[in-house]
C-alpha cells in the first residue's frame, strides 16, 4: 500500500511523483484519500485514512491530527469558511466532534 502523490509540471513528463507515503510495514491498508485545504493555507493537503488488516486499532498512531476516528470521517464545510472540516466519533469520546480547518 503506497500513496503517491503527482505534481504538475510544464515540461515532459508532465506529471512528477513528488510524495510517496508507503504503509507496507505497517500492515494497513489505505481506505480513502480526500485532498483538501484543511489548514487554510492555499497549499493542498491530503487526508488518508487507512484501516489494520487485522481490524485493531493500530498502537503507532499514523495520524497528524493526532485523532483516530471510529469509522470513515465526513468532510464537509461546516462553518461555510470555505475551508474543509472533519466530522466523526474518535476513539477519546463517543460522542460526534467537528474538527474545524
């Protein structure tokens, strides 16, 4: 499982592979990838979200948000910032929270 990432270029080839994030030690296995400007920075950022082969929870924690959530999250604008949010249960409450971008 590896997620590579192409940026455009004007000269041939005209797709360069740029990021390459490889989960194959880690026995995951990639379940969606939704880019979006989550921080607001007019820089496109890429959410993963990857599931255990084994269907536990995985104690090396890959995530940047520093979130494990229970199930897929929803990306929405909630606040209408034009900015991507995060809904979801994580595995801290059980209770549906909002990460605003």
């Amino acid at each position: 499982n590896d997620l590579i990432v192409f940026l455009a270029d004007q000269s041939a080839p005209y797709f360069k592979p740029k990021v390459k994030v490889s989960l194959k030690n880690h026995s995951t296995l990639i379940t969606s990838v939704v880019p979006g400007d989550y921080d607001g920075d007019s820089q496109m950022d890429v959410l993963l979200t990857y599931l255990p082969k084994n269907h536990v929870n995985d104690p090396c924690n890959m995530t940047i948000l520093n979130r494990t959530f229970q199930d897929e999250p929803l990306i929405m604008d909630f606040n209408a910032d034009l900015i991507p949010d995060i809904f979801g249960i994580t595995n801290e409450s059980n209770q549906p929270q909002i990460l605003l971008g």
